[in-house]
C-alpha cells in the first residue's frame, strides 16, 4: 500500500490493464470515471470541473449560463455542449472513417488545387496525409456553401478573388456507393450547421458577459467557416521533429492556439491536451458532444478577458480521428478594433478579416493560395508592378 495516496499497487495496475483494453470508442469514458474514482487527487481532475452546457439553454439564451462559460473560458479556455438533439456522434465517426478508407484515387478526386492541380477548389476538400515529422495527418475540409463558387476576373484585385474563394462550393465524394455519398453529405452538412449554431450561441453569450452584444454583428456571413474532418494514423516512425520543445512528450500535432471559434469533436479518443498553468494535461474526451474555445483573435477582439487556450495532440498507439469546426467573422467584419475600441493586433496591420486571413492562411498553409490572391501580389500592385 502507497501510504502516501493510498491507493494499492493492484488499483494501479488494474487501471494499466483497463487503459489498454478501453480503447473502443462506447468504452473509454468508462475508463475514465474508474480512473477519477480510483486517483480523486489527481492533477486530472483541474479539467473534470469544465463545465457542460446544454445545446438547448446555448441556442435558446438562457442567461443563466454565461456566468458558468465566462468564467469556464477565463480559468480552462473551454467549456463543453451536451445534450444536443438529432446528433448522432458514433454515425459522424463511422462516415468519417469509412471516407478516409475510400481509394486514394477516390479521395484525390477532391483534393484542393495544391495537391491536385488539375482541380479547381482552393480552399476546401481533401488533404491527403502529411507526414512532416511536426504533423501526421489526413483531412478533409467542408463549407456550408451549395451555391457555385463566384466566378472573379484575373484583373480583379486580390482581395475581390479571395472574397469569392471564401464562398467556394463544398465537393462530395463521389464513390460509387450513391447511399454511402448522400448519408455522407447529409450528415456532414447538418453537422456543420449544428456546430455553426453553436459558435453563434457562444459569441452571443460572451457578448452579454461583456456588456458587447454588438459582437455577434462581426460573425454575420461568416464564410470562411469550415468543418475539418481529420485522420491521425499510428506512426510508422518516430524523428526528433515531433518532440515538443516545451517538454519533449511526442506530438501529432504541435502546441498552438487557434484563431477565432472552435467546436471540437474527439469523440471517445484521448490524446488532445491543453495548458493549464505551467503543465499539459489530458482533455477529457468530448464524447457525444462538443468541445469549445476561442483563438487568439477572438481573444484580442474581446480585450484579453477570455483566453485562447494553447493546446496540442500527444502521439498515441492507436489510429485517432476528430473534427473542428472553425467559425469565424465574416469577411468584411471590422477586426481593426476590441469591443472598447483598442486597436487590436490585428489592426496594426489590416482592417477587414479577408484581409487577414489573407495574410493568415500563407502562413499556415504554403501553397494553398494562388499566388495572385496573397499578399505579395497586393505589395506587387501597390508598387506599380515592379
């Protein structure tokens, strides 16, 4: 017996043995609650006490609960939605997985323009995996946009082609299964719609919290929102390059924050950590709901009194998948200034959201953009073509 926790040799060795065998997704929370009952001391219990929300109390305005998420995003920087209606998170799973297993040939038929030149979508459709050492994943990116993406002239201004790539019409799979590729579309498109509702919900409630209702205005069109299906398989090799810098722990996806809303699934699947304090520590997994926090924009915009969590994904022995939905302001949104009228530091440098995501997205993306839509083509124009 460790005198000290108290807490048995065989306890410890059981939840080992346990930690292995739970790994199906209708198991893992199972583990989980044993866990916290066997170790209530433990460090992993700072992020038992985030909060859950209901979807309904969300989309409703139920005012009640913005004290619990201001003060959930200013301690953890996430909170979590459950109790969603006509949500079906084990079939999102089953879809998800069953994409990634089409044929290649299959799956390239979708690929953005950068990976597939002869394909006209920019911005949204298929990543086939990268293994860069700093990242090892497989993706696949929707809109909500059905109508035709805006055509654009190449003698309009950069910022004109973007604002259309911002619309750009979502692709399908088109994988000879005509059941799998409608339940496909249909499930991913209202799944979007759901986390769209709400990132809404949330902007409107820390807009309350913070005397600024007008903040919901910046997210009115919202374009460039997308919902990312992802694939991380098991590594096949290890490098150096997948070590974090901050305390070595093997990573498939390096300490960041993101930049405007995110609403997370992770299903049953552990391996998402965030910082709190000095230390990482496991996520809880968002299991048939969602997980949520604002980027470092949002964070700006709001006058720094909500945080944009840094977070990052441990490598783990087993094949992961998860799906961020990314909300963001409208493209002609004004993000020059915070809700008291600060210039942000966003504004330093440009006014409208297109305009820093135009910036942005180079940034974290080479090569996704033509190069007639990117910054370098603006300062070209500004300098008379020279």
């Amino acid at each position: 017996m460790n005198t000290k926790t108290g807490i048995s040799t065989t306890a410890v060795g059981l939840v080992l043995v346990l930690s292995l065998y739970f790994i199906q997704i209708t198991d893992i929370q199972i583990f989980n609650d044993l866990r916290q009952q066997l170790f209530p001391g433990s460090r992993l219990d700072h992020f038992h006490r985030v909060p859950t929300i209901s979807f309904s109390d969300l989309i409703n305005d139920d005012q009640t609960i913005d004290p619990k998420i201001l003060s959930s995003m200013q301690e953890f920087g996430f909170f979590y939605v459950t109790n969603v209606p006509d949500y079906n998170a084990i079939q999102e799973l089953t879809l998800l997985k069953h994409f990634f297993s089409l044929p290649d040939a299959t799956k390239m038929a979708l690929a953005v323009k950068k990976h597939e030149p002869k394909n006209s979508n920019i911005y949204r459709g298929y990543g086939p995996l990268v293994d860069s050492g700093t990242q090892h994943k497989e993706m696949f990116n929707i809109g909500r946009h059905e109508a035709p993406t805006p055509t654009y002239e190449q003698t309009d201004s950069p910022l004109d082609k973007l604002r259309a790539i911002s619309r750009e019409q979502s692709v399908w799979p088109k994988s000879g299964d005509g059941e799998f590729d409608g339940e496909f579309r249909k499930v991913f498109s209202e799944g979007l719609k759901i986390r769209m509702n709400i990132a809404r919900g949330v902007i409107r409630s820390i807009g309350r919290s913070l005397e600024a209702d007008h903040l919901i205005s910046r997210f009115t069109e919202s374009e460039f929102s997308t919902l990312g299906l992802r694939r991380y398989p098991t590594r096949t090799r290890r490098t150096e390059n997948m070590n974090s810098v901050y305390d070595g722990v093997a990573l498939s996806e390096l300490e960041h924050e993101d930049s405007t809303v995110t609403v997370l699934s992770t299903f049953n699947y552990t391996g998402l950590q965030a910082l709190y304090g000095e230390d990482y520590l496991d996520v809880p997994p968002s299991d048939d709901g969602f997980i949520v926090n604002i980027g470092t924009l949002v964070e700006d915009i709001t006058d720094k009194k909500i945080k944009a969590v840094r977070h990052r994904v441990k490598q783990v022995d087993f094949e992961r998948h998860s799906i961020p939905c990314f909300f963001n302001p409208s493209f002609d949104a004004d993000i020059s200034k915070s809700i008291s009228g600060r210039t942000t530091a966003a504004g330093e440098e440009t006014q409208l959201f297109g305009e820093w995501m135009r910036d942005y997205l180079p940034s974290v993306e080479p090569g996704l953009l033509d190069a007639d839509m990117t910054k370098e083509a603006v300062d070209d124009v500004d300098d008379g073509g020279h």
